[in-house]
C-alpha cells in the first residue's frame, strides 16, 4: 500500500493511524461521542494492518490491529490479587441504606452525640453494572495483565482477552502511576447480545440465556479473534492497588480514569446524606432499561478514601460499601391457557399464555412455569417466601417478572381476581405430541402431585424429541456437523420428501441429494458442504455420538469419561452397572436397592455415581439405544473410542477427592453444573447443596454469593475453578478446558 502524500515515511502515517484509531476508540467507548463511522475505522485499520506488514520493524504490541484477535491460548494461569475483591454487602430497601448510613456516621464518629454530632458524608453512588468483575493491572502506564473476581483472593488471568476489548486503554500516558489497579465491569451490550443470539439461531446453536453468562462464556474463551468480535464493553468501578496520591476520592479516582481513557459511568452521581442517596437510587431506577447494558442496582461508597480506611472491613465485605439491589420489574395479566412442550430429553414443561404486557422494555407473552408440581403452589404474595401458596388456574391474574431481567417467568397469583369459572390446570398423563406414556419424577409425587419436579415423556422416537434430539445431535459440541442447524432441520422434516427421524437418517441424507436441492435456499454449493461435513463427522468417535444422543446424565464430561474407560460400544455395553460407577461407595441397603457389590472395583475414573450408573445403564441396554446404535454403525458411523486410556490399578476412590463434601457455587465455564457434580461422586466424593460445618471444600466459580461468604466464615477451604481443574489432572482426570462457545 502506498504511504499517503502527507507522510514523509510510513514511520508517520502508522503513528498518525495508531492516533486516530485510538482517538477514534476514546470517543466511543469513553466520551459516548464517535468522530467517525464504523466503515471509515474499518478502513484506516486495514490501512494500518497492510503498513505495518510491510514494515515488521514498526511493530508494536500496543498497536490498534492487535485488538482484532491473535492465536488462542492454551489455558488459564492464575494470579493472586494484589487486594482482595471482596463481596459487596446487598440491600433492597430504604430502610436498609438508611441503617447502612447510620453505621457510617458511627464509625466516624459523626453519629448524634459523637465528636461531629450530625454531620453527614460525601458519597458516590454508582450504577451496578450486571456483568463479570475483572481487575486491571498497569505497571509504569501498561496493561500487565487482566484477572477475573474469581474467590476474591486469586482469579483466572484474562490478559488475551482483555487486549481485543476496545474500550480498555494498553497504554496510560506519561502521567500514569508506577502501579494502578482499575477494578471494573465487563459486560456484553444488549445490541451486541441480540446480534450474536440472532447469528446463533441461524446457525443452529444454543442461544445465551442472558448477557451475563454471554459475557462470562466470552471473557474465558481461549480464542481472541472470538472475543474480539464479540464487542464487549468495560465500565471502571473500583480500584485495587495504586502507587501513592494518585487520588483522595472515589469521584476524583473515577474523574482520573476518564483523563486517561478509561469508560466510567455517566450516571455516577455524588450525594451529601441519605436523602440525596435515596433521590439517586430512584432517579437512576426510572431509566435504566434505556441503557445498551443490564444494570440491576446502585452501589453506593463513601467518597473519601481514608474514611474508607478508618471504617474497614467485615469478615467478608467493607464497611463503606453497599449495592441497594433494584427489585425485579415485576407486572400483572391474565392467563389465557397453559401449552405443554416437550424437550429433547422428553421433558414435559408447562409454559405460560398470557395477554400481551410491557414489562422490562419488552412485550411478554409468554413465559415460564418451570413443573407442574410448581403450578400447584404458586405463591400468593411472591414478597413473602414461604408464605401462603395456591394453584395457578386458567384466567388467573398473574404476578410476571423477569429474571435476571431477561427470562419471564410466573411468580405468583392475585387470589383476590380469581374467576368463578376458573378451570384448573391438569398435567398431561400421557405425551401430547406422541400420547405415549409419561414418566413423573421424584415418584412420591404420583400420590403428592405438588412434590412434581419434572414430568418426562419416555418414548424415544416421540417427533417432538427427534426434532429436538437431531439438532442437539449436530450441534457444535456434539458432532459438529456444519451446515445442519435448527432451520435446516426444519427444512428438511417440513418438506416431507426426504426422511429424517433418527441420527442414522443425517448419514444417509447423501442418497437424497436431489431432493435437498429442491429445498428453497439449498444451492449446489450449500448442500455440498453439508454432505462434506456429515461425512466429516462420521469419524468424531464415542464420546462425540454418546453426547449428541442426549442422554439423560450423560453430558459432554460424562460422556469423553466414558469413553476413556471403555475402548468401543461394545466394551461399555458389557460393563455392568456397578462397573459404571467403579468408585462409588455404596452401603449395604444402597447396594442390595442396585443389585450390585457394595466393594467397587477401582481403577480408572469415570463420572457416574449411584444416582446416575443405574438409569445410564437401563438406556444403554434398552431396545431404542441397541436399534440407535445398530443402525448408526450400519451407516458408517465410528462408535471406537478415540479417547481410551488403559484401565490403572489404583483406585480413584483413593485421591484427592474420596470421601469429601463438596459444595458447588457461582459461573463455571468449563463444566455443566450436573456434569460436574457426577464427575465427583464418581471420583468419590459427596456434592452437597449446601455450606455446613460438615463441608470439606467450596468450589467457586464467578459471582460466588452467600455460599461463599459462609465458607469462609466457617473456615472451609475454597477453591476457584482453575484449582479445581489443576487438581482433577492431578487425580488422573484430563480435565476439560473452558468451552469455547
């Protein structure tokens, strides 16, 4: 490329470019003000992209073109925080700021009769972002690295991801301290999540379920190029360590972050007593659902640093802090009719018809009512947990809201607006897509309907779970089969010509390639690629097939497990039930109930315990499975494990996790939370729901809550879920990294 006329040397046009593009970034990200279109910075960074490959001795690390991606990383290191990020104490009324603030004034002595009887304190109240925490560290005015919250003492070191994120400045200028650490908020834009959700629909993928966990996915995927494209954004909210007199204040802390391009919050107010807290908590309520990120509170921190000092810190959080939490938008409508759906897993979830209502910015129509044991007692004041419950009938007026701002979902019933002719809800006693039979779960609930947890349709080749099932199927962590997402599979079954009812059927879809180029936006190339990536995943091996079955317990971890004890279908259809779960320790009545030996038989891990082996094994060995895999082979499908690793002679139930309680909490990124749990039991371990004095071990994941503040108030060790994993490898177990989704 040819260096502008108005440059001597490409020396200056790249530093000209490199200022432009980073003035450009400021003025977006942090003025909320651009100075030039989304074309025109896409065309000087390709300008600069081509001189600085003429010119490798120009390089530099810093370099705008280094936040569009780069090679993905290996894994996560984790790095100690130089200051804990300790919890922030929550709050959700006036009564309790009030409270809060009266603390304050007695800590500093200006409570009525201290030294300063009635003073007040300055302080700042500032949005609360809902999004993942992360603490920046520059040394000498460059980004040294990025680690997420993690346990609040250590997190996962983030740097490669952090360095594509444009709103965060590499390089702070010539007045940056020796050492700042900027504490802040990663999140994903509401834009950006309905893009990306869109961009997944059409793939066929799963969608985010919020921009929390989106942003969350985002932050620790391995791949930088993903993450760049992803467009997430950082609002500054705190600080860890700082060199000396860089600030006195919170207000002037964040009024120097904005000097050196960090983004703040526009919406950061400052406020002298409680009444101007309270005026600010619901002036900013009002319009908050107008802003391109989730917001779900006001922190709300005394403004001076060394009165932050001289009031302290809790156990578990400081003193001169609190998030005053905003309730859940929460509105009333009527009940139209309640719609069973059926999951891939045959799952029989009630959903909620409703006339149309605004609530959270958004029309809701529909939403969920999670099981029919549910419908059956539903609060009538959804404030009060535990209170009086009724069940939810058919022209009910009912409470919705949205969790997390995002899902909608029935709380609760307004009794007093209740219909005469108000007709029950009855749950269906037999699948209605397939009528088969229906299996109810805990099975105390066939006498005591409101103990219902799930109700599933035990059919395997019911339509509803096919459909469901074969996009599963050929889903990115499954087979990855590019080219077979949900609208294909749509396509393909509505057209009635070319037979697609089982995963046997995707592998024969090569024999019906003139009926596929019949389909409306099926060109030669389209269908080529599709035929190339079903034969492609002909080879993915065991684990591949048995996750995409959508088995129930049998997810990604369990099923690569599986597949490292057992080397081909053949050898895991022969194992027994009690060889499923080799190091679980069962007593005499729980091994009398399975049929099995209570003495395990050691040796390789595998990630089912005694709640899972049995029902695992009846599938497996079920005439549904036995036809699935026959006709899977028959069609060419690898069903040996590219994962087997002979059996060793000692026992997992002798390592690092046998015999202990362990509680689960907070955003894992690598595990689904079942698989997880399995995995352990498999290991010998016993995963509780709950932090008691009988608990061995926490594992934290981000946005740890109350089962963390009460570990650690118990003196429980605590783990974050990089340890976790370290120790998983250590125990034998090749621990998954974090997915890439």
């Amino acid at each position: 490329m040819a260096v502008s006329p108005r440059h001597d040397t490409p020396a200056s046009r790249i530093a000209e470019l490199r200022n432009l593009l980073e003035r450009a970034n400021r003025a977006y990200y942090v003025d909320a003000s651009p100075v030039m279109s989304d074309a025109e910075f896409d065309r000087l960074l390709a300008e600069l992209t081509e001189l600085e490959k003429a010119h490798p001795d120009l390089d530099d690390p810093d370099s705008p073109t280094k936040r569009v991606g780069g090679e993905p990383i290996d894994g996560f290191t984790t790095i100690t925080h130089a200051r804990p990020m300790l919890s922030i104490d929550n709050t959700y009324t006036e009564g309790d700021v009030r409270e809060w603030y009266a603390r304050v004034l007695k800590g500093l002595g200006l409570a009525e009769g201290g030294l300063f009887a009635g003073g007040t304190v300055a302080c700042v109240c500032d949005p609360k972002i809902d999004g993942l925490a992360v603490s920046l560290r520059y040394e000498r005015g460059r980004l040294k690295h990025a680690v997420t919250r993690g346990d609040g003492v250590k997190g996962d070191d983030v740097s490669h991801a952090a360095r594509v994120i444009r709103a965060l400045p590499l390089v702070l200028g010539a007045r940056a301290p020796e050492v700042l650490e900027v504490r802040g908020e990663v999140y994903l834009p509401l834009d950006q999540f309905a893009r990306i959700n869109a961009e997944r629909e059409e793939a066929g993928e799963e969608l985010f379920m919020n921009p929390r966990n989106a942003a969350a996915g985002t932050l620790k995927n391995l791949d930088p190029t993903l993450i760049a494209s992803r467009r997430l954004g950082f609002i500054a909210h705190g600080r860890g360590e700082a060199s000396e007199g860089f600030a006195s204040g919170y207000w002037e802390f964040l009024s120097r972050l904005r000097e050196m391009g960090f983004p703040t919050s526009p919406h950061a107010l400052q406020a002298a007593g409680v009444e101007e807290i309270l005026k600010a908590i619901h002036g900013f309520e009002a319009g908050r659902h107008g802003l391109n990120y989730a917001t779900d509170g006001m922190v709300v921190r005394v403004d001076s640093f060394a009165q932050q000092e001289q009031l302290g810190l809790t156990s578990k959080s400081p003193r001169w802090v609190i998030a005053f939490k905003y309730p859940a938008e929460r509105t009333t409508t009527r009940l139209l009719r309640v719609e069973p759906q059926v999951g891939k897993t045959g799952k029989i979830t009630p959903r909620a018809v409703m006339e149309p209502v605004v609530l959270a910015g958004t029309t809701v129509q529909h939403a969920t009512l999670h099981n029919y044991g549910r419908v059956l007692k539903s609060p009538l004041n959804p404030d009060a947990p535990g209170g009086e419950t009724t069940d939810i009938r058919i022209g009910d007026t009912v409470y919705v809201e949205k969790a997390g701002e995002i899902i909608p979902q029935v709380v609760g019933v307004v009794i007093a607006k209740r219909p005469e002719n108000a007709a029950r809800v009855v749950a269906p006693a037999a699948c209605p897509v397939c009528a088969s039979v229906v299996e109810v779960e805990p099975p105390e609930a066939e006498a005591e309907p409101t103990l219902e947890t799930a109700r599933r349709c035990i059919n395997p080749e019911c339509p509803a779970q096919i459909r469901e099932k074969l996009v599963w199927f050929a889903g990115r962590k499954q087979m990855d089969i590019d080219g077979l997402g949900e609208k294909t599979v749509d396509q393909i079954i509505a057209s009635g010509t070319i037979p697609l009812r089982t995963f046997a059927d995707i592998f024969r879809l090569k024999d019906h390639r003139a009926a596929l180029l019949s389909l409306e936006r099926m060109g030669e190339k389209k269908v080529d690629n599709l035929l190339a990536g079903i034969e492609d995943a002909k080879s993915r091996g065991l684990a591949k097939v048995l996750s995409g079955m959508g088995i129930r317990h049998v997810g990604d971890t369990t099923s690569k497990l599986l597949a490292r004890r057992y080397e081909s279908l053949d050898a895991l259809m022969a194992a027994s039930v009690r060889d499923l779960m080799p190091n679980a320790k069962l007593s005499k009545d729980e091994a009398a109930r399975l049929g099995v030996a209570t003495e395990a038989p050691g040796g390789q891990e595998t990630s089912l315990g005694k709640d899972t082996a049995g029902i695992v094994h009846a599938y497996l060995h079920s005439p549904a499975a036995k036809k699935t895999f026959a006709e899977l082979g028959a069609a060419g499908v690898d069903l040996k494990s590219k994962d087997y690793r002979p059996p060793t002679t000692a026992g997992a139930a002798k390592g690092p996790f046998a015999g202990k309680t362990i509680v689960l909490t907070g955003t894992l990124t690598g595990y689904e939370r079942e698989d997880l749990k399995a995995l352990l039991e498999g290991l010998g371990a016993k995963v509780s729901g709950s932090v008691s004095s009988k608990t061995n071990l926490l594992v934290a994941g981000e946005s740890a809550g109350s089962k963390l503040d009460k570990a650690r108030e118990l003196g429980v060790e605590v783990w974050d879920e990089a340890k976790l994993i370290d120790a998983l490898r250590e125990a034998g177990v090749d621990a998954p990294r974090p997915p890439t989704g």
